[in-house]
C-alpha cells in the first residue's frame, strides 16, 4: 500500500510540470529583473556643472596693458569682476585663471595674438602666449586704420566693434598712418563727442552696462 501510494503521488507531481521546457535551475540563482534591460544602470552626466565650470576657465597672462582711467592691474581687474562677472581663480608668476560667463572662449588664429572672444563671438581682448604677454582688453568703439593693397594707402574708420557696423571714416587716403594720419585729429573728435568714455574697454558694451546698474 505504501509503495502504490508513493507511486500515484509522484506521478501527480510529475503531471503538473508536464509541457515545461527541462533546464538547470539554481536555487541560489537572483530572479530575473522584471523591468527592461538597464532601466537602474547608473547613467553619467556629461553636461554636470563641474564640466561646465571647468569650461569657462581661461588662462590669461598675470599682465595687462593699463587703459586711461586705471591705474594698476588689480584697479582692472577689480572692474573686470563687476563688469563682465569674471570669477579670479588662482594666480601663477605670469598666468592667471580667471572663470568667465558661458560661452566666452579663447581662441588662437593661425597667427596673431590669441582672441579672447564674449558668447557671440566678438572679440573682447587680445594676448600672446609668451611668458611676457599682456592682456589688452579691447572698447567697443575705436578708430581703425584701413589699408589699400594695391596703392599702399591707408585711411581711418570708426567701428562699433558689438555690431561690426562702420560709424565714421576718413576721406582722405595717405602714406601716413595711426595717430600720424591727417583725419586722426577730426576723426577722434568726432568719437570723443558721441562716445566721451570710449577709451575704456568696459564702457558701453551691453553686458558691461546691465551688469553694473545691477
């Protein structure tokens, strides 16, 4: 009687798996995860703000070309800070890293100095990259001097530097250049009169002027 009933009661057993696939199960084998493949992979972020951060470093020389109105490196640089939110993050002998807003950029041409450039692609100063360069930190509104290749003349304009727009220019074509160039005089009057505060590279730009009413 024993053996029949062990018999039938395994036979039961074996009934209820009939039509399922053999295979080598595990008891200590982790169930399968439910959810879709990688769904609690731990995905990197490539845009964090520590990368961002280090994005908007730039090295400049520790030097700067003095414009009228200031009369040292820290004065500027001090200006710079309230001006243009530039963040100083540490000095070297001749290099400073300084944090600028997003999408300034230092770019170097094929030749010329390096271009420091602002989010829309002007360019607000300029710098070599030896040990002994200067930073020159550029206005919007100067008087340019403009050279004919094929007579070797040169002449005088005004550009709003923001917009690339030529404001003003000499009508005469001369052998002399710069400050040495007959319209220099009536062409520089003509910039003091509308832009009296043109000399200083932190005047009139649109962010310079937002920033410090703030």
């Amino acid at each position: 009687m024993k053996k029949g009933k062990t018999k039938l009661t395994r036979q039961d057993a074996e009934r209820l798996f009939e039509g399922l696939p053999a295979g080598n199960a595990k008891a200590s084998s982790r169930p399968e995860n439910p959810f879709e493949a990688g769904v609690f992979d731990v995905v990197k972020r490539v845009d964090d703000e520590t990368r961002l951060w280090k994005d908007n470093l730039i090295t400049l020389p520790t030097a700067i070309e003095l414009p009228a109105g200031y009369d040292s490196a820290s004065h500027l640089r001090e200006a710079m800070t309230r001006s243009l939110r530039v963040k100083w993050v540490r000095e070297g002998a001749s290099e400073i890293v300084a944090e600028f807003p997003e999408g300034w950029t230092a770019v170097r041409p094929d030749s010329g100095p390096i271009e420091l450039r602002d989010s829309s692609g002007v360019v607000r100063a300029l710098y070599g990259w030896a040990k002994d360069a200067e930073l020159r930190v550029l206005p919007r509104y100067q008087v340019e001097s403009q050279t004919n290749s094929s007579s070797g003349l040169g002449s005088l304009l005004i550009r709003d530097r923001a917009i690339g727009q030529v404001l003003e220019r000499s009508s005469i074509w001369s052998a002399q250049t710069g400050t040495n160039h007959p319209d220099w005089t009536r062409l520089s009057a003509w910039l003091t009169a509308r832009y009296p505060k043109h000399r200083d590279p932190l005047r009139y730009w649109e962010d310079c002027e937002e920033n410090n009413l703030e």
